[in-house]
C-alpha cells in the first residue's frame, strides 16, 4: 500500500540520507536552501512516502500559484528510495497526483527536470504528463549552462 503522510521527526534521517544522496537531481549550482529551509518552506505540502510502513521516500510541493481561497499550480519534487524504482514510482506518481488535484485542490502540476534524468521523465509520461517545453540554459549546473525541460498535467 501506498500512503503520504506529513513529516514527523522519526522520518528526518531518512529523508536528509536520500536528499544527500540524490540532490545533483535536485539542485542547481545557485541553491542555498538547505533541507530543512526546503521542508519549511514547502509545509504542509512536504510529504513522506511510505511502502506499507517503510520509507520509500519524499515529495513535495512549491512555488504555489493561487490565493488565499484557491490553488491553480504548484511545482512537484520528489525523491524515491532506489529499491522502490520502477512500478511502485510508477503507481506513487499516479497517487499523488490524484491528491493534488483532487485533496488539494491545484488545476495544473508541474515539474521541472534535467534531460539527462530520464526516469523521472518516464514517470511523469506515465502519470499523464506532457512536455510543455525546453528551457535551453535555464541554471547553470556543475558550473556549466543547464537546460531544463518544464513537463505538466492539468486537470
């Protein structure tokens, strides 16, 4: 079973392991958040993913669009332990994005990805996204010009 929660502590050093692990995914060479400004920012929105009642990772949820009495959209993030790749994402993604739209109210998802993270791709082409663009030297990454590719799914 596939269930979202809010972050407790008990779920903090898993989360800061996998952010480690994986922030290259994560991150551009400007960022200065640290992970715990990142879970602040983004509360109630940050959400730990749970396989049963084993961590398989984290999602959240920024740069909001909306008002005080409605969201239009709002940027996803998300970061899966790697013994979960594969149809558990697949089917996470799917959750998900059935919970923004339908629990929290948002009418467009996005996301934002580097070319060369094809999974993440592949996982947002299955929960029903498209290619809306390619922002050619969006960031710089690595010390280099980075392109981004913007994918959404609207309600």
């Amino acid at each position: 079973m596939i269930n979202f929660i809010r972050i407790t502590p008990q779920y903090l050093p898993h989360i800061c392991h996998l952010y480690e692990r994986f922030k290259k995914f994560l991150e551009d060479d400007y960022n200065e958040d640290t992970l715990a400004g990142i879970i602040q920012r983004t509360y109630p929105f940050f959400h730990v993913i749970l396989s049963d009642s084993s961590f398989a990772g984290f999602v959240y949820l920024e740069n909001l669009r909306g008002n005080s009495r409605e969201y239009h959209s709002a940027e996803l993030v998300t970061c899966i332990h790697p013994l979960y790749w594969g149809d558990f994402t697949k089917q996470a993604a799917r959750i998900y994005i059935q919970k923004c739209f339908e629990e929290f109210g948002f009418k467009k998802i996005k996301a934002l990805v580097y070319p060369d993270n094809y999974r993440v791709k592949n996982i947002l082409e299955f929960a029903g996204f498209k290619k809306e663009a390619k922002l050619k030297s969006e960031t710089k990454r690595f010390g280099k010009n980075q392109d981004i590719e913007l994918y959404s799914i609207v309600r």
